[in-house]
C-alpha cells in the first residue's frame, strides 16, 4: 500500500494506525537471528582453535562477518512506529527517519505503563476495590 503524505510530498510522515509523528528505522532483520548466527560461529571456531587448526578458525570467524556483511547489505530498511510498534515496509526512509533511540522508546514505554495503571485503577474503582 503506498503511503503518502497530506502536502503531497511522498514518504511515510505519521503512523497510519495510531497519528504518531515519531518514527524510526531500522533493518528489516529479526535480531535473533543475527545473534545466533555470531553464536554458531563462535562455538563453531571453539573447536578448530582445540586443536590448533588456526586457519580454519579464521576462516569461521571471517566467513561469518563476510555472511553478517552481506546480509545487512541485501536487508532493506523498516520504518518502526514508536507508540504502536506498527511497521512499514517497501517504502524508502526519508532523513525525518532516524535510526532508534532508547530515550525516546523509553519515553513511549512509560506512557503505555501510565496507560494501563490508570486502566486497573478504574477497573478496580469500578469493581468497588478502592
Ligand atoms: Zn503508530
């Protein structure tokens, strides 16, 4: 689905689901597989460097950074919402398109937290519980 902007300037502005104007992105690639790709090669190299096969150990090692390499260059980009966690794919990120930032997650995070605490204590007002 393309998305457009009110001002015809093509490129994703707002969340579509929630109106957040705060986006971020980053690479359209699930972190743990990446994690366990670094961790297969580490414990695969464990066991050339055992027996003193130095070479084949490098080449683990190496072959898996060329492998981590490609693999960030053949992987698109994805704009991420920061309130609703909604994604965007196929569309290219402008420079409005940071790349993430905690503070501003951590930001969103305490609103969700304040969000659901207001919703338990109405839930417990209503119910009598005060
Ligand atoms: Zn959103």
């Amino acid at each position: 689905m393309p998305l457009h902007a009110p001002g015809n300037e093509p490129g994703l502005h707002v969340c579509a689901l929630c109106g957040n104007a705060e986006l971020y992105k980053k690479k359209d690639f699930p972190h743990w597989l990446g994690l366990t790709i670094l961790t297969v090669a580490c414990l695969a190299s464990i066991i050339p460097y055992w027996l003193y096969h130095q070479w084949l150990t490098w080449t683990i090692l190496i072959g898996s950074a060329l492998v981590d390499g490609l693999l960030y260059l053949w992987v698109g980009d994805v704009v991420v919402c920061y309130r609703c966690g909604a994604h965007y794919r196929r569309l290219t990120p402008g420079a409005e398109h940071k790349p993430f930032e905690l503070g501003i997650a951590e930001r969103y995070r305490l609103e969700r937290l304040r969000r659901e605490q207001l919703q338990t204590a109405k839930k417990q007002q209503k119910n009598g519980e005060w």
